[in-house]
C-alpha cells in the first residue's frame, strides 16, 4: 500500500529473483483480500493475482492502444518470451483519458447535528468550519480535484445557510443542485427526490465526513463487483477494559486479558445504482440500512462492501469534532 500510495498507480508488480513476474496486486486484490480477513502485515501472496493480463515487451503501440481500449486497465506489464518483467504499459500513453467522472455525487446534508449542540443552533453541521472553510467546502474541493463535477446537496436544517454559501457551485468548477426536504427524510429518503440522476452510479455520502478515500477506486471497485450498491465499510476495534470469564456450568472454560474486538462498520460513504432509486417510496422517510435491505430483497447478492484504510472520521459529535479540527491541521494541510 506504501509502493501504491508512493508511486499513484494503485498496482504493484511482483517478481521473483529472476524478475519473471509473478503476479500483480492492485488496488482492488488488496481490498477482496482484506474482507477475506487479511490485515495490513499479511504477506503480498494473499492479495496477489497469479495471472494477470499481459502483453509481449515486443508489442506494437497499436497492439497496446487497442488492449486498453478493450479492458478497463490502467496498467499491464510487458514480459518477454521467458515470463520475465520489462515494462509497464500506461493508458495515459496510448489511450485519451476524460478528466471528469459523470457520476452524480450526492451529499446529504440535511441533518440538524443535536449531538453538536450549541455548535449547530445556528449553523448546520456540515456548515462548522475546520481551518478556514466549512467541513462541506473540503469535501466538495476533494472530490473536484478527483475529477467529479456534479454535485447534488440534499438539505432540509438551516437549508438557506448551504445554498447561499455554495449557490451553484461555480465558484468551485461544479455544478451543484439542491433537493430541498419538505421534511426530514432519514439517509436515503430524500435520494427519491432527485429528478434526473442520469445512467451512471450514484456517489453518495454522508456530508459530515472528513476523509481520505480513494473516489475513483471505489467506483472501479463497484463496478468489477457488479452490484446495485455498494457500502463502504471501516475497520472499528473495541477493547474491554477486563479480563473475560468464559464458563460453563459454573466451570471455568477460559479467562481473556482485555480482548480486542473487531467489527466492520458502515462509512456513510456509498454508490447507488439509480436503477434501485425506483424501488424508495417517493418522498417518505428512510434510512440507508432499510434501502439496502430493500435491495437486498430483490437482488440477494446486490450488496457489496468496500474496506477503507484510508483515513475517515465521521463528525457525529463533540469529540470526533475535535479530533477532525486537529487531524485536519496535522493531515491535510501539509
């Protein structure tokens, strides 16, 4: 993940001391591999695709080009006659890449913060500043400078303070609109409500999110998956402060010294086939647990997860609002 994250290619090549190739991790191996329960010190080989896609050091650039053109890769490794690494192919080279994403981001930015109480009397969560701008401007410059420009904000508390600040969304590159609430319509209520999400997958996420996630991996994630939605999920630990008793009629079976409990919890962070849009009761509350079970019900296997290891905080309440403040001065403004 260092080499990934070093180099900006989202792929390592691996080969033994021959240099022939081994096989190649990419971004998405590394997160199949994580929900099958690696950790981030297992060995390479559990992520590892043994037989990636390859072509010949020799090849032509029309050979190369017309490879890109027909497998969604950004990356394949040029081996010679003998199994052996020369190269590694780019798309950017031999093959025009769009600049922009024409998913639809959808940030829900409706709630009424209580927990942030009195921050949010008078200004809406996502509104609170962390540095010099609101938690929402960060999101919104994020996900421009990955390349998204469509931007719809769900608003309902406090609504004009949102739209007055961002309006359409000019200032930033984008374009952004807004689904006005009649009513507080829980996370995924207000997303019937949206006219024209266009053919491709929803982003939607929650807006008082602070976050390092790779945009672009997800959607490529989502889209291998061929599923309707897809949650983001984040690794969360919980350590009882006292040694366990496990027992059986009276007998003692085993004593644990303060165990570590793991659990994947949900992100707020999703993408939403606007197929699926159709199946929310138009205008009426509801939750994103309750629209996934309804996805769920008519495509069992309709649900896919993504593990994030980059950094997330969600902004819920008085302590994870310090924290943002801080880990936004020692993280993101380096």
């Amino acid at each position: 993940m260092a080499v990934m994250t070093k180099d900006r290619i989202n792929m390592v090549v691996v080969a033994d001391p021959r240099g022939r190739l081994l096989g190649v991790a990419a971004d998405i191996d590394v997160r199949r591999a994580l929900l099958r329960g690696a950790e981030m010190g297992s060995p390479v080989s559990r992520a590892l695709n043994r037989k990636p896609f390859t072509l010949p050091a020799a090849a032509t650039r029309e050979r190369i080009a017309a490879a890109f053109r027909t497998r969604p890769k950004s990356f394949i490794p040029l081996v010679d006659a003998k199994g052996r690494l020369k190269g590694l192919a780019e798309l950017s080279e031999y093959v025009t890449i769009p600049t922009r994403y024409p998913n639809r981001v959808v940030v829900m930015a409706g709630g009424a913060g209580r927990r942030l109480r009195p921050l949010t009397a008078n200004t809406p969560k996502p509104m609170l500043r962390l540095g010099d701008k609101p938690i929402l401007e960060h999101l919104i410059e994020q996900m421009a400078a990955a390349g998204f420009s469509r931007f719809t904000f769900t608003v309902n508390y406090l609504a004009e303070q949102i739209k007055r600040h961002f309006r359409d969304g000019s200032r930033w590159n984008v374009e952004i609109s807004y689904v006005q609430e009649p009513k507080p319509l829980g996370t995924a209520g207000a997303l019937s409500l949206i006219k024209d999400p266009g053919p491709e997958p929803l982003v939607v996420l929650n807006g008082d999110i602070l976050t390092k996630v790779d945009f672009p991996a997800l959607l490529e994630f989502h889209r291998a998956e061929k599923g309707l939605a897809t949650l983001c999920v984040k690794n969360h630990e919980i350590q009882v402060p006292y040694g366990v008793v496990e027992q059986s009629h009276r007998r003692l079976r085993r004593l644990v010294e303060k165990p570590t409990h793991r659990f994947l919890v949900n992100a707020g962070i999703y993408v939403v086939d606007p197929r699926a849009l159709a199946w929310l009761p138009k205008g009426a509350a509801c939750d994103m647990p309750d629209f996934l079970d309804l996805i769920r019900a008519r495509r069992r296997r309709g649900v896919t997860c993504f593990p994030i290891q980059e950094y997330w905080l969600d902004i819920g309440g008085p302590k994870e609002f310090e924290r943002a403040v801080k880990d936004y001065g020692d993280l993101f403004e380096r």
